[in-house]
C-alpha cells in the first residue's frame, strides 16, 4: 500500500508540532490508522488506534458512557466527540480522531447509510464534531469518511500552526 498523501501531511504538521495522534474507529474499522501507518515514520507521531466496531467497545475501550450510548445513540455528535476524547486520554496523545457512523447498505438506528460524525480533541479545547453526508456504496462510504476525517484534522492542524503549545 503506497504511503496516503493526506495522511502523510498530517503527520509531518503532527511532528513539527511535536504533538501525537490517536484514532478511534468504528465504520471504518482501522482504514484511518491503515492510512496513517503507510506513512514511512508515522510512529513519531501517530500513538495507535482503537477499532470500536461494537457499541459496547465504545463504552469499555473509548471511554463514552454509556448513558450517551443508550441516549443520543451510537450515531451522533455527542458519541463522536467522547470517543475522540476517549482515545485522545486513553493513549496520552494530544489528538483524538474518532469516526462512527453508517456504512451500509442498510439503515442504522434510523440513520441512512452515508451519515458519519467526525469527532476531533485537539490540546486545551473541548471536543468537537462534524457531520460528513456521503454517497456510493459501502467502500466508497468508507474511504471517504477516512479522506472527510483526515481532510478536517489537517485543516486543524494547520489552522492551529501559529497557536503552537510551548
């Protein structure tokens, strides 16, 4: 697998940062951090990932309460910002980036196939989340949600770029 471009960006800002990454993967089931560590040296930068296929991974390895499971749902902003949390506190990384959503074909807890949250912890904020609607089938759903996740944390970081943590 050739090293992704995106991926690779996101980590040369992550090392020039001195800052780390962690994942926290749900519909992908590990493409991000796949993508991440096709990059030759990613581990100076990338800490490693959780694959939280099954909801009750979310709460016992990511560290989202279950009362959000059981309330907002899997499938949500809430859920998408504590699993990025989560995995951000889990590793002692300065970044969380997390995804969950719907790959398909069918429905899930009455979300359509195609509705993915972006959850995102970035040093010193509080955890933030973005909706990505995509099309296609269940691969196309998936490696757009890794290009959709990638693509806003490398805007963060480099929007970021001139508030650098001393």
């Amino acid at each position: 697998m050739p090293a992704d471009p995106l991926a690779a960006a996101v980590l040369a800002t992550l090392v020039a940062r001195g800052e780390t990454l962690a994942t926290a993967e749900s519909l992908t089931g590990g493409l991000i951090g796949a993508a991440l560590t096709s990059v030759p040296g990613s581990s100076a930068a990338y800490r490693g990932g959780l694959i939280t296929y099954a909801t009750d991974l979310k709460h016992s390895l990511a560290g989202v309460p279950e009362v959000l499971l059981s309330g907002a749902g899997v499938i949500s902003p809430r859920t998408a910002e504590a699993m990025a949390a989560g995995v951000r506190d889990a590793t002692s990384s300065d970044w969380g980036l997390a995804v969950t959503g719907v790959a398909g074909p069918d429905p899930q807890e009455g979300h359509p196939a195609g509705e993915v949250w972006v959850g995102l912890a970035a040093p010193g904020v509080a955890a933030m989340a973005r909706r990505l609607d995509l099309a296609g089938d269940r691969d196309a759903i998936r490696a757009a949600t890794v290009a959709g996740a990638l693509g806003w944390l490398d805007r963060e970081l480099r929007a970021a770029q001139g508030s650098r943590r001393g």
